[in-house]
C-alpha cells in the first residue's frame, strides 16, 4: 500500500483517489485562499443520533472561521460528485447553527452551495470565499437553526447517504 502525508496533519494517510483531491484542495486552501492550517480540520468525525440509534457521520474538510464551522468540504473521487450533493448538505444543516457554505469537489469540478437554502453559488474554486472574504461573512453572519422536525429529516437523508455510500456505517442502539 501506498501513503501520502496529509498536507494539514503531516500524517501519513492512505494513498486513493479521493485522498489525492483532498491534498489538493488542503494545499489550495492555504496557499491560494490564505486559510491558516490551524482553522482546516481534517476527517471531522461526530455522532448523529436518530430514532434511538447512533452512528458516526463525518466531514472531509470542516473550516472554521472565527470559531464558527464556516465550510464543510466533501472531496471526492472522478464521477462521485453528483452524488454527493444531497448528503453533503444535509450534514452541514445538521449543526447548531447550520454551517453556511457546503463544498463538493473532485478538483476538476467543484460546486459551491449556501448551504440553508441549497442555492448553488459558484461551480469552480474561484468562488470558494478567500479566507479575509470570509471572515468578513462571518461578521455579518445572521446564525440559522433549522427546527428539530427539519433537522430530524436532515439526519435521515444523511444515514440513507452513508449506508449507501460507505457500507461501513456502524449504528449503536440504545
């Protein structure tokens, strides 16, 4: 097997596809957009509870942007990216506030979202916000919480994406 050293963790990580756009998009973000390291977390892991079952959900890239989740970012491999859409938002509706940008990408196409409304805003990494255009942003920044029927119906959509997607969702029951 081959590895990679994560561009943000300086960890070794295994060498796929979806991993190489991941580096892309991590070395892009700092170097081209001005996202200091400490504010891209990598492999964002948290528990969605629903029904009385668990499981864990995660984020490839979460950026934050004064202490508040900014931008969740899914990488993904050639011909995955449509895909995506649907579940990448209904993660980032999920948080307490919802996370106000959603990106998905495979590096040679990205989609950039509002996230609440699902608006698609931009279609190339020209129109991911720089990270002074988003701290900017997160001065104006009106928080929205969705209701918790809604939240509820995010959080379904997200276990149907990850048992299909990923197979290895583990649930655990109360």
């Amino acid at each position: 097997m081959e590895y990679l050293l994560d561009y943000i963790t300086e960890r070794e990580v295994l060498d796929t596809p979806k991993e190489r756009v991941r580096q892309k998009v991590e070395k892009y973000l700092v170097e081209k957009k001005g996202y200091p390291k400490e504010n891209i977390i990598v492999d964002y892991s948290f528990l969605v509870e629903i029904d009385n079952k668990k499981f864990l959900a995660n984020i490839d890239l979460l950026v934050k942007v004064n202490e508040i989740n900014f931008m969740n970012i899914e990488c993904a491999p050639p011909t995955v990216l449509s895909a995506l859409e649907r579940k990448a938002l209904a993660c980032s509706r999920i948080f307490k506030p919802a996370i106000p940008y959603t990106v998905l990408t495979d590096w040679k196409q990205t989609k950039v979202f509002e996230s609440v409304g699902g608006k698609l805003i931009g279609e190339d990494f020209y129109t991911i916000p720089s990270f002074g255009e988003a701290r900017k942003i997160v001065d104006k920044l009106k928080p929205v919480y969705f209701d918790e029927k809604r939240i509820e119906r995010e959080k379904r959509i997200l276990f149907a994406f990850m048992g299909v997607l990923h197979c290895k969702c583990e649930v655990f029951e109360d």
